[in-house]
C-alpha cells in the first residue's frame, strides 16, 4: 500500500506523466473512434448517392422512352 503514497517530487513527476499520458490516449481513441464513423458516414452518403444516380437515370430513361 505504501508504493500508492506520492511522497517525493519524483514520484508526483512519474503520476503527473502517467495521467497526462492517460489524456492523450482518451484523445487518442475518440479520433478513432470518429474516424471509423466518419468512415461508415462515407459509405452511406455513397450508397445515397449510387441510389440518387440510379434512380435518376431510371426516372430519365423512362420519360425519355415515354416522349420518343
């Protein structure tokens, strides 16, 4: 239980290190974690948009086979 006691400047040092280390890796991970649903966001918008684009030529191509 003693080696949990911050009693010197070393140590105090070693714990500040420790938890500033612990922020980054928070940091770390939430740009991860954004990154892969930035990544799935991708796919939707593209999978929106390939149906967008079907969708229009289906809807051109059958009114323009109408008015011919």
């Amino acid at each position: 239980m003693r080696e949990f006691i911050i009693d010197t400047p070393f140590k105090l040092k070693g714990k500040l290190e420790m938890v500033a280390t612990l922020g980054e890796i928070e940091i770390a991970t939430k740009i991860l974690q954004d990154d892969a649903e930035m990544q799935v966001s991708r796919k939707l918008y593209m999978l929106l948009l390939l149906d967008f684009f079907n969708l229009y030529n289906m809807t051109y191509w059958t009114t323009s086979i109408g008015t011919t």
